[in-house]
RNA sequence: GGCAGGUUGCCCGAGUGGCCAAAGGGAUCUGACUGUAAAUCAGACGGCUCAGCCUACGCAGGUUCGAACCCUGCACCUGCCA
C-alpha cells in the first residue's frame, strides 16, 4: 500500500514539511495523533478549509487519529493578515460560530472507531489560564525579536498591529502544546499561510517539553491567473448550504479552468490517482467535453452535500445548459431545475420587465446595470437574447405558462416564475 | 504635546475653482471567438421615472454665479520631533 506521505506528495498536498524522513518513519511506525484547526471567522468554513479537512480524512483513512480543534479562543484574538487589523467580533457571534463550524467539520470525518476523530476547542484550556501563567510558561519562550522577523508581523509594522494580533502566535503555539501534552499528538497540519505559526507550536514543543514533533503545510490553492482559490465573481465558496446553494456550489467547481481541473481532481477527491489520469488522458483528448469539469463538481459537490443534492444540481445544469429545447422540458424538470439554480416569484399584475426580473433575480445589481446588460446584448429569456428593456414577461414568453429562465452572459442563470 | 504630509468611485491612483460622474491601471461585467475553459480583441463599469435629473471626492460649515479643488472646525491615518 502506498505511504499516505507519498500520496499527500503525489496529490500535490505538501508545500512544506518538517524533517520528511523522520516523519515519514513515525507515520510507518503506527498510528500517530495529529491536528488541524479552524478558527471561526465566519459562520461557514469554506472550500479553502475544505483541502484542510480532507487532507486531515486522508491521514484518517491511513489509520492516524485526527484532533480537529476549532478557535473558540484564537477566534476571539485574530490571526494577523496583511490587509491589516481584523475587526473583534463578539464572544456570543464567536461561540455561535465555534458551534456551526464544529458541526461541519465533523461530518467529513469517522468520529467512531480506535482512531475516531476528536473534536477540541482551544477555549477550553485558554479560558482559565491567568496572565502570569501565560507570559512566564508561554511567553518566556518568544523572543520578541524573532516575532518582529515574521513576515506578517513585519508587513504590518507600518501600518500598525496591535498587541492582540501580535499575541496570535503564542496562543496557536500553545494550542499544540497542550494538544501534545494531552493527546500525545505529533503532527499539526495546516495552509502553508499557516506554516509560521504551526513551527512556532513545534519550537515551543522543543522549548519547553523537549520533545521533537511535525509540521506539514499544504500549498496555497491558485487559480489560472494566480490569484486566490475560492473566490468566485459573487464571493467566497461557503460549505454551508445557507450561504450558498448546492447548485451555486457544484457551478463553481464546474468552471475550473482546464489548466487546473486535474490538479484539483487530485487535491480535494478522493478518486484513485490511477482514475484521475484516465480522466486527464481524456480531457487532454477532448477539452470541450468538460468531463474533467463535470466530474470534479459532481465528486467534490458529494463530499459536500450529499448525492442527492449532487444530483439535483446536474438535473439542473443539464436542463439549464444542455442542449436541449427549453420548450421540450416537462414542467416539474424544468421547475425542479429552476428552483435549484434559484428562481424568484414575479407577480403577472406588475407586468415584469426583463429589467425587473434581472434586478429581482440577483442577476444585476441595478436597473442601471440590468438596462446596461440588455444593451450589450447580454441578457436572454429562454436562450434567446433580449434586445428590448422594457420587454414584459408575459404570455408566450412564459413556458409552461408561468415560468421562464433568465440568462445574463452565458454561465449566470436563474428562473422567474410569474403568477 | 509640536511640526509636516495625507483621507478621491470595488482596489490602487491622477486631478488643486467651471471643459469632472472625475485621467490611468487593476478587479468585475458584456460581446466577438468558443467548450459553463484559457488567451486575444472590442465595449461597459454611481443611481434613477435615463438624450434629462439626482447622489458622490473623510465629516460639518463657509466663500463663490459655480468647489473634489479655496477657507474654518472636527475625525482618522502616516512620518519626523518631544
């Protein structure tokens, strides 16, 4: 059976690591304790998160035991960033999202078994610790002027951060301490944006307990152009179905670019290595099939949401973006198909304009933008392109008598129903 | 506390009394080409009851026929000095 270390490396999963042979030799020796954490910044984890749980499932799968610790302290603090001070939320927004992303996290992962996942919230060991405590065992092992060396730390010192932030490094590093201390754990992954603060826990280790334990980062997930994954033109890919639709979430995988898609297949499923090359032997064949595409969003969309879900959103994407003749859809396809994608109720009394119904569905963001798009020649009703603003959806227009799908650009779909 | 500089549209950034909804770049959107991909080219890019009007250049007030631009006060940021 391959090394899970060489299935990470294969996968393109590893950026950095600490000593790879000392780490490879304690993953072969049995099963080890490792962790990852998640602090709550917003309701949602998102799909950057996303390649943390699975590489954390993967370890798992390999026989390892997962600690997947979720900020209710760190969350409070703040990781510094380069765009400079974060805004504090409060304690109860903080403990409501501590709650939510604990729930998510723990649905990718076996919580059963001898090496079933354990879920920890660092507050439960900051919450009492009293400032002397903290700044002679903590503290004492931080020279101040290796903190100012870090790269973030060191961007910010124009601009300002302040000691809250600063303090961020001490609090992550002594969450693996702790996680050492209690669980015997050995191994903290993370984002490579991570890496700074995860070696910091690893030297903090050293310091204090003696002991040598790992750290493996994953690289920073890039789209073509090099910017950022995980952003779409609308905003971040959440997890949370109430933050974004299944049908939002499996388009956004959908349009990876061709350049990326096999990478991604290898990144965030769990397809054989053997099946991710026959699956690029035949993208590289035929790119305009998508079948890379299609097969990427219909895996990672499961992982997600479900198959159920899944396969609601590609009944959705087939009706909405095959070929076929809207006309010749029954009814409860082309409204199922609609309601996923998103569709909004339009009174037949308001006579609706294709400008009202744009701005409505969220297509365009105002009259302004909705009558600019029409100008362009960018908005359709039923696929076939509108050239008049104050075109009233109505009659013939309706399918079925009352629904209708609007299109602005050629991948921005969304339903109107008029009653 | 003193001195100097700064605060412009989603971001960066020009503009220093009318020709400014505001140069240029980025981001974004649309079109052509196409494959819900990329690249390229072209256009758009505050709002509205849209050939006109309204709102906008940190906030409040003032000067002026007219202010993003001048004056006063306030807030915040940066640098230098204490």
């Amino acid at each position: 059976m391959t090394h899970v270390l060489d299935d990470l490396e294969a996968r393109g999963l590893v950026a950095h690591s600490t000593d790879r042979d000392a780490l490879r030799a304690e993953l072969s020796e049995g099963p080890i304790t490792y962790y990852v954490g998640f602090d709550p910044t917003a309701p949602s984890l998102h799909i950057g998160n996303l390649l943390q749980i699975l590489t954390a499932r993967r370890l798992q799968l390999a026989g390892h035991k997962p600690l997947l610790l979720v900020g209710g302290s760190t969350g409070l603090i703040g990781d510094p960033k380069e765009a400079g001070e974060r805004v504090m939320n409060t304690k109860e927004t903080v403990a409501d999202w501590v709650n939510r992303i604990a729930s998510q996290v723990s649905r990718f992962v076996d919580l059963d078994g001898a090496n079933g996942a354990t879920i920890v919230n660092n507050l439960d060991w900051t919450a009492g610790l009293s400032t002397i405590d903290y700044l002679r065992d903590i503290g004492k092992h931080f020279p101040v002027n290796r903190m100012l060396a870090r790269d973030v730390v060191s961007s910010r010192l124009e601009s300002g951060i302040s000691y809250t932030e600063f303090s961020y490094v001490l609090l992550q590093s002594m969450d693996y301490l702790e996680l050492h201390r209690r669980h015997g754990c050995v191994l903290q992954t993370g984002g490579s944006d991570q890496w700074g603060n995860i070696t910091a826990g690893v030297e903090l280790i050293r310091r204090a307990d003696g002991d040598k334990v790992h750290a493996l980062a994953t690289p920073l997930i890039t789209k073509a152009d090099g910017t950022k994954f995980g952003k779409t033109e609308s905003g971040t890919v959440w997890l949370d179905p109430e933050l974004m639709s299944p049908y939002a979430f499996y388009q956004s995988w959908i349009q990876a670019e061709d350049s990326k898609v096999v990478e991604y297949l290898r990144q965030f499923t769990f397809l054989e290595l053997h099946e991710i090359a026959r699956v690029e032997a035949e993208h590289v064949q035929k790119p305009g099939l998508r079948a890379a595409q299609r097969r990427l969003a219909a895996e990672v969309t499961t992982l997600v949401h479900g198959a159920e879900e899944t396969a609601a959103a590609e009944l959705a994407a087939r009706a909405l973006f095959g070929r076929a003749e809207l006309e010749d859809l029954p009814e409860a396809t082309l409204a199922a198909a609609l309601r996923e994608a998103g569709a909004v109720d339009l009174l037949a009394a308001d006579q609706p304009t294709i400008v009202d119904a744009l701005v409505a569905t969220g297509l365009a963001d105002s009259k302004s933008a909705a009558r600019r798009a029409v100008g362009e020649g960018g908005a359709y009703v039923n696929n076939e392109r509108v050239t008049d603003p104050e075109l009233v959806l109505a009659g013939d227009l309706l399918l079925h008598g009352s629904w209708a799908v609007l299109r602005k650009g050629k991948r921005s779909i969304s339903g109107v129903s008029v009653s």
